[in-house]
C-alpha cells in the first residue's frame, strides 16, 4: 500500500528564512509519481511540481527548490527567502503511473506560517 | 494552469437534505475525478468517473453518494441524504500531461 509521511504538522518562521518541508514516500512500485500542491487560506489546491520516478534531478525553480532522493524515498521541498504569501498548508502526494484514484496519495500536510 | 471550475463554492445544508456539487473539468476529457477534505485533515479520494461509468470508488462512497454527466461538460457529486460528517471541502479534478489539476472546491456545511 502506498503511503506519504509529512512528519512536520506546523512550521513557523519569519519572513526571510530559508525554511524545508519534509515529505517521506512508501511504495511497491517502481513507476510513480511524486507532487507537492500548495492549498492557501482561501482553500484551493494550487498544483506546484510533478516528478517521476526516474528523474532524481533535482528542481529549482524561483525561490522553490526540490530535493528527490530515492534511496531515502524523501521528496522535501525548500522555500528560500520566504513570505507571507507562502502562508499555507503544503501537501506531498503520491501516484501510481495515471493512477489518480485509490492510488494517489495524499500526506496529511504541513502548515506553514511565515511571519512578518 | 488548465482550468476546472466548481459551483457553488459554500453550500449550508440541513442534516438529511439532498444536495448537488457541479464541476466543470478540463474540456474534453473522460476522465474526472472527485475528492473530499475534511476541514484540517487531508485529501481523501472518492471516486472516479471515465466515460460516463463509475471506473474506481474508496470506501467513503457509499450509496448516499453518487455522480452523473447530465450534459456532455458538467458532472456532478449529490449526497442523498447529508449527515453531520459529511461537511468537508469538496474538490472535482481533471488530469493533463500526467498531472491532476483541482477545482477551486465546494464548501459544505451540514447543520
């Protein structure tokens, strides 16, 4: 069965602090599908990255950055320079290859609060 | 980012009533999708829709529940008879180039 673990229930920081969220995977298959969606105060959920099991490159892209290693089967994701826009509940979750049914995943979220 | 509306987006209701979620999913897709958030908790699956069939469904959808494609761009969730718990965020999605993209949610509230 698959299974995403954010360890991490709340995160405060201040403005302008690096800050990382930690997001640990379980799976049996070797085709899958990793993602993190932001959901903001006002409730929607804001789709950020996608990446396949077989790309271990990491991301950046702005003041995002993602760090994929299979051999911890960690998928955390780095906000540098934060601000309070990035005030929100981050959400790691996992797919079989397509599968977006009983097989996509969602970890129970990370709050984070950045502060002025 | 492809564009998947929901109506409404808050919904009150009373313990017992019927009530109807509508989505609007990426055009011209036969896959669409509903989930459901619990205020504070995660997002749980609920079923799967493909081709005007019910093509997956988790353990939450039981027979209070059940979707339709009444025209050939709306789909919609309706909850016979609303209890307490079923008040949650309710989200509809649609998938491209490998990725699931959400509406915006429906709101409901059970009084």
């Amino acid at each position: 069965a698959q299974k995403v673990t954010q360890a991490q229930t709340e995160i405060s920081v201040v403005e302008k602090e690096d800050v990382t969220l930690d997001c640990v995977y379980e799976t049996r298959d070797t085709t899958y599908y990793l993602f993190w969606y932001k959901q903001p105060p006002s409730g929607e959920l804001v789709f950020l990255i996608r990446r396949n099991s077989f790309d271990e490159q990491n991301e950046i892209s702005g003041r995002y950055s993602w760090n994929f290693q299979k051999s911890t089967s960690s998928f955390n994701f780095t906000i540098t320079a934060s601000q309070v826009v990035d005030s929100a509940v981050y959400f790691c979750a996992l797919s079989e290859a397509n599968n977006y049914g009983q097989n996509f995943v969602f970890g129970p979220g990370t709050r984070l609060s950045v502060l002025p | 980012e492809p564009e998947v509306t929901q109506t409404p987006s808050h919904q009150v209701t009373q313990m017992g009533q019927e009530v109807i979620l509508r989505c609007v999913p990426i055009s011209n897709h036969l896959y669409f999708y509903w989930y459901r958030q619990i205020l504070g908790q995660k997002v749980e699956f609920l079923v799967s829709f493909y081709n005007n069939e019910i093509s997956e469904k988790s353990e939450i959808f039981d027979d209070q529940f059940s979707v339709e494609r009444p025209d050939g761009s709306n789909f919609t969730l309706k909850i016979r008879s609303t209890k307490l718990e079923d008040s949650a965020m309710y989200f509809c999605a649609s998938p491209r180039s490998g990725t699931q993209y959400f509406g915006p949610g429906t709101r409901l509230l059970v009084l």
